[in-house]
C-alpha cells in the first residue's frame, strides 16, 4: 500500500502549463557556460547535476537575472535585502491570470478592443509581475508601492526595458504617519533574508498588534484613480505577522524588507482589506485576485467573500519544486452563464463544481466515473488521461436512456462503444480540472451547437452533476452551474 507522503506527491498540482519552464526548468550548466557571472554559484552533487546554494541571496539574485535575461530579454537588477523573486513561480500566477482573462465565465469588455490593464499592489524593487505580463502577453499595468527604495529601483527596472516602459506606470502610496512600520524602513535601512543574516535591530521590530485588522497604508481605494478600470489585480501579500516568522525558513533567501514581507495580522489581514476595497470598487476591477501562503487562510478568505455576496470565487495552486503557493480570484461581473431549459440551447459550454469530495478522490477518478455514467446509457466515449477530457458522442436513443435512467448491461454497453459520429447525434466533451484538494470543475463542451439533440446537452450535463455528486461529495447540494 503506497504510503501517504507518496500519494500527495502524486496528487500534487504542476507547473502551469503554459509556463515557459513546464517541463523545461532552468538549466544551470548552460547558464553558467553562458554567464560567468553565474558559473560561482554553481556546484555539482555526488550524481553529477549542477546545483545552487538557495540560502545564499547572491546566487538567488543572480538566478533570477539571469533567467529574465536569457529567457524573456528583459534587464533587471535589486538592491542587497529587497525581495528576490523565482520567475517560475511568478510566471504561473500570470498565466493563471491569462486563462481567468480568457475564460467565459463572466463577459468579456467590447469596449478597449484587446487591451488588457493590470494592477499590481506592492510591486516592490523587483517589479517582476508588471515586467513579464507586459513582455510575455504585451498587458499594461499601473504598480504600486509604499517605500521609496522599492519605487526607485521599480522605476529603474522599467526604464532600463525600453521596449515595454511605456506599458508600466509605477504609482506611489502616500503613507500617512500612523502607519505601522519600523522607523526608518521607507528610505530601505534595514532589511532581512530568511536565512538569518541583517535582521532589523529589536529596536526596530513593531510588536505583533493584538489588533489583527489591517491598518497600512491604502491598497485599492484611494489608490485607483475615479474613472479608472482594470482587467485584474494582483498581489504577493505579506505573508507573515512578525519579522521572526519569517525568517523562520533556513532553507531560501529571497530576501525581503518588512513592509513586503510583514504585516500585523499577516496575509489574512492584508487580503481582507483587498476584499473590502474589492466591495468599494466592485466592477472597476473584472477579476480581484491574491496569491495567498497559507491553505488554512482560504477556507476564511472565501467565507468573507461570500458574506459580501460574491458568487464568483476560483482558486488554485501554484507549484514550483517543494514550493506551495494559492490563487484567489473573485469577481462582482455578473456571471455570463445561466442555468438554461432543457429544450434551448443557449451556450455551448455548461459546467458545474463539486465540492466537499473525499481528499482521496483524484480527478482521473471523477473522469473514469464520468466516461462509466455515460457509457451506462449505451454512449461512445473516448477517455484521454493525460488532458483529463472524456469525448462523448450519443444519439437519440442514448440520451434518452440516461435521461431516464435506463442502465445497460456491460455487454450492451460495450457493444455500443463505437457509435457513428452521425450529424444527427449529439457530441459534446467533457473535462475535469482540480481547482484545490477537495474541489473539482467539471466542464462540458457542445462540438456541434447545430444537432437535433443540442437542447439536450443541459440536462445531461445535470444528470451527471447529480451522479457525480451523489457518488463523491459528502454534502449534496443543488445545481451551481457556473
């Protein structure tokens, strides 16, 4: 029996897809052939593969200039102590955000043509978002932050990648006297990194408030502009409450000020406040969205989302070698997509979430219970596990069965399993996707909007909602499409 370490590691999200590292991570000998500036901080285990020492800030800087030069064109450069991003990491919070951009869940703006318009809060000396959104997709962006080290050398990084400056504006916070941060921290004087080396004095450390509501400078409000209108935002929040937890890692430094890394009450506390602005602005912004550093903080993230009324809320994980990250995005657009009759069809993508599913449940599973439901009512159907998609076709007599329940035997079934892909036959797909342990998308596609049968395609999409449900979630609930 394999043992439960192993089955979360098996079970455990990628690297996004589209990330220019998914199956091709950063080479370190080449870099090092190619940069000599690199080839110090690199050595070679007993087995021969070329290594770095992730507690020395030097070669995490190097890194990850390095991988901005080679890999995107883009020149940058931080301070000793400012906060060293990974790129693949930060990549696949972009391309989470492109496929919310490209999504049908809620309309997309006909009015600013192909423009997309970001916001990055605290976009800190390294300005990574705004620089790879806007190299890699060509997206503009306002960047905020507070301190003036971190405006200054944002700035530099813009100007010094001429061919994107004109995308990124970098936007300066007023912080207001009352603000709590260490004396001295605006102008950059003192700094961490997590292994342990240039901790503020004690002198400078502000106590852990036993107040845990966010009270920094603005993030949204007051911040944005009257008038002014967003696809998205985004943050890397503080993460932590005090200047000891986080520096608690031995094992990286990426360094980091107090005001990136710190705040009292932590990341719950900072993305409250994002979600309470979020409830000020509403549609200024189409998606809201935070990385968040701790699993145990979404369950009341989301519970704060939902006390507000939203209804749109996704999610995800971010995963970069040992490193566990999550997304959170919300929404006030209404959705584009209704619960439609089973007579008309309206749209050709139709999906539902399950949620409360046993945490040993993998989505190949819910996929293999999908393709069995189908195949029960006499369906053909086509399993790839490696998009996690089932492709089904069926005729009259098949949606029927399944509409009314009507089982086949095995031998039926099997008979059945190559069904002539006839204009008249309904065919549609079906995928699954694992937004967080515990929480499934299911998501069905019309091929052929124009079949007899297309009315069909919703109540069939519900009946299998209610079979999924029925056989994987612990608490049953009504249909959610989405």
């Amino acid at each position: 029996m394999p043992s439960k370490k192993r089955r979360r590691t098996e079970d455990r999200a990628t690297i996004h897809p589209k990330n220019k590292y998914a199956g091709n991570p950063p080479d370190f000998a080449l870099l090092a052939s190619l940069y000599p500036s690199f080839k110090p901080f690199v050595f070679y285990n007993r087995d021969g593969r070329p290594r770095i020492d992730w507690t020395d800030f030097n070669a995490t800087r190097e890194l990850t200039r390095l991988l901005l030069l080679h890999d995107h064109n883009l020149h940058w450069w931080i301070p000793d102590g400012q906060l060293c991003p990974t790129v693949p990491n930060r990549s696949n919070y972009i391309h989470w955000i492109q496929d919310l951009l490209s999504s049908d869940i809620i309309p997309r703006p006909n009015n600013n043509g192909d423009v997309v318009r970001g916001f990055d809060i605290g976009t800190g000396a390294n300005c990574i978002y705004p620089l790879l959104g806007a190299s890699l997709l060509g997206w503009s962006f306002v960047a905020s932050d507070v301190t003036d080290v971190a405006l200054e050398w944002a700035e530099r990084n813009v100007k010094n990648n001429p061919n994107i400056s004109e995308l990124i504006e970098i936007r300066k916070v007023e912080c207001s006297p009352s603000t709590l941060t260490p004396d001295g921290l605006n102008n950059g004087e003192s700094s961490y990194s997590e292994y342990g080396e240039g901790f503020p004095s004690s002198t400078l450390v502000v106590p852990v408030s036993e107040d845990k509501s966010y009270n920094g400078p603005d993030i949204l409000v007051n911040v944005v502009r009257d008038g002014e209108t967003f696809e998205f935002c985004m943050c890397n929040p503080p993460f932590f409450e005090s200047i000891e937890e986080a520096g608690l890692n031995p094992k990286t430094s990426c360094g980091g000020t107090y005001e990136e890394m710190v705040c009292p009450g932590g990341e719950k506390a900072f993305i409250t406040r994002i979600i309470e602005d979020s409830a000020v602005l509403k549609q200024s912004f189409r998606w809201y969205t935070s990385m968040v550093g701790r699993k145990v903080n979404l369950k009341f993230l989301i519970s704060k989302l939902r006390e507000l009324g939203v209804t749109i809320v996704k999610t995800t994980e971010f995963v970069q070698g040992k490193t566990c990250r999550w997304g959170l995005a919300w929404s006030f657009v209404p959705p584009s997509k209704k619960i439609i009759t089973p007579h008309v069809t309206e749209k050709n993508v139709l999906s539902f979430m399950l949620e409360g599913i046993q945490r040993q449940v993998s989505a190949i599973q819910i996929l293999q219970s999908t393709e069995y439901f189908f195949q029960a009512g006499g369906a053909s159907c086509k399993l790839n596990a490696s998009s996690f998609t089932v492709d089904i076709t069926a005729s009259t007599e098949h949606c029927n069965a399944l509409l009314n329940n009507e089982v086949k035997h095995l031998d039926e079934v099997s008979s059945c399993s190559n069904v002539e892909k006839a204009p008249s036959n309904l065919s549609f797909r079906v995928s699954v996707f694992q937004q967080m342990p515990g929480t499934s998308l299911v998501k069905g596609s019309l091929q052929h909007r124009d079949s007899p049968l297309s009315g069909l395609f919703s109540s069939l999409i519900q009946q299998l909602e209610a079979s999924l449900r029925h056989k994987f979630c612990r608490e049953k609930t009504g249909t959610n499409f989405i």
